[in-house]
C-alpha cells in the first residue's frame, strides 16, 4: 500500500500458527479478531490486533503506521464501510515467540446505522437524565421564608435569631433582643415587633441552633457524542440562567429556574462525548446575578 503504509497482502493468519517468515520485514498482518462496542449515543469503540517482526516495529513507527487518529481502513481494508468512521485512539505491544510482535490498537467513532445515536440524516439524538437531590441551605431560604406572605419584619426576626442577635424565649413565648449591660452582663428584653405563627416557629428552630435544612435540587443532563466537541454557543451559557434547556426537563415547582452548571467533553480519537448540566435554583430562583 505504498511507501507509508506497509500491510501485507497475505491471509490472515492467526498468532498460534503465525511464524517469522510469513511476514516480510516492514509489513503487517491483521488479525481476525475486529471488536466493537457501541454507545446508545452513536459512539463506538473498536479494538484490532496486528503481527509483525519485532525488528520492524520502529520504521513502521516512524511512518507514522500507528499515528493517531487513521482511520481503521487504512491498516484493513477488509473491514468495510465501518472502517472509514473508526480513527485510531492509541496502541499497545506485546512480545510474541519467535521473534514477532503484537500490536493491539483501540479505535474510536461512530456508528454508521441510524439506530445507535443519528437519526437518518446523521443528526446527533441526545440522551438525557434526570435526577433530585438534597443539599443543606439556610433557612432564611425555606419556601416559608422566602413566600410573598411572609412580611419583611418576620423575616427580619428569623435572621436576627440565625445571627444570635435575637432568642426565642418559652418562657414569654416571645423574640427577645439580647443586650449586654455596663457591668457586662446579658439581659434580654422584648423586641418591638413579634413574629408571627409561622415565623415563630422558625426563630424556636433558630434559636436551638437549628439554622439550615434539606433542600432539594434538580439535576437535568445531556450527553452526546459526536466528531467535535463543544461549541462557543454552549460555552457561552454556562452560569447563566436557561428558561428552555435542551431536551424536555420536567416542569420545576414554584419559581425555581435552571441554571447552565457544567459542560465538559472527553476526547478518544476523533470521538467526542459531550456532557452538560443544568441545576435548578430554590424557591427564590437564581436572581439578578445569573440572568
């Protein structure tokens, strides 16, 4: 095949009954043993093993026999179609008795059917998840708190009781203000404004230390795989608020927003898998800072 390229055009010939002189110097032999493994997102990843004299190993090397990224069908023209859309990723040696050479090499692409990935036209059909989890927040963010309802002087009480300025006391049922005297003493006396049933609550909670609770979060997921990776538009979102992620998310409750979180990509031959995420706010949404 030409002064770069050297595959002989024996047989295949398995490496049990291979031996030295089957193989002229240079040259190569591929082995039967072509594997592929499929992604539901279109990727594919494929091994194919090579025989040839140890002796050859370093002028094949540096014709660039192995370089990453060839297609498949460069080092076997048996393969067919579906050599031309696997590029070689990188390769491994191992020694074979009398004075041959085993070249494993792993290859990655993409799926020349429309039933893994693309749909006819080799558009890119996405997998997404969704998943809800717990994470620790403030209680100055609970939905209680945060509610249209609930009146600034309320929420003023509950935070004066998360800070230790105020305490809530059983005694009088009532937020009192914490005051130390000239002679470096505490005392507590009412403050003006009382909270109300609700709010009261969450000062009782406060007050006992109780300053943060479970708030659930919403995690949506894309991933795809295709021949390049993340583009400047996708990139550009991160950290901003998106009113319509990709896909169909479910409906988030109350005034909760997504947020572009995360994107990142991982590269294997000429296959990119893709990957980004949206979070969902609480209650309060994300804000000005994000829009």
């Amino acid at each position: 095949m030409g002064d770069i390229l050297r595959r002989t055009i024996l047989p295949v010939i398995s490496a049990m009954s291979i031996t030295y002189h089957d193989i002229p110097e240079g040259e190569f032999v591929p082995q039967s043993d072509f594997r592929t493994q499929e992604s539901p997102n279109g990727g594919v990843t494929a091994t194919q093993s090579y025989i040839l004299r140890a002796s050859s190993l370093e002028a094949l090397v540096d014709q660039g026999t192995w370089a990453k990224g060839k297609p498949l069908s460069q080092l076997d023209d048996s393969i067919g179609i579906q050599g031309d859309s696997l590029y070689l990723d990188r390769v491994a040696t191992s020694k074979l008795p009398g004075g041959l050479l085993r070249v494993n090499a792993f290859f990655a692409g993409f799926s020349t059917t429309s039933s893994y990935g693309f749909d006819e036209g080799r558009t890119v059909v996405p997998t997404y998840s969704f998943r809800g989890e717990l994470n620790e927040a403030s209680i100055l963010n609970h939905p209680d708190i945060v509610s249209n309802s609930t009146s600034f002087e309320d929420v003023a009480l509950v935070r004066g009781c998360v800070d230790g300025i105020y305490r809530w006391h059983n005694a009088t049922d009532t937020v009192r203000v914490i005051i130390i005297n000239p002679r470096g003493e505490e005392v507590t006396k009412d403050t003006f404004n009382q909270p109300g049933i609700l709010a009261q609550l969450y000062c009782q909670e406060a007050t006992k230390g109780n300053v943060t609770f479970l708030s659930p979060k919403f995690v949506w997921e894309k991933n795809w795989e295709d021949d390049k990776g993340l583009d400047a538009a996708d990139l550009a979102k991160v950290g901003q608020v998106d009113q319509a992620p990709d896909g169909d998310p479910p409906t988030l409750p109350g005034a909760r927003e997504w947020l572009l979180t995360s994107a990142s990509q991982v590269q294997s031959g000429e296959l990119f898998r893709n990957r980004i995420e949206w979070t969902s706010s609480d209650d309060a949404g994300w804000g000005p800072l994000y829009n």
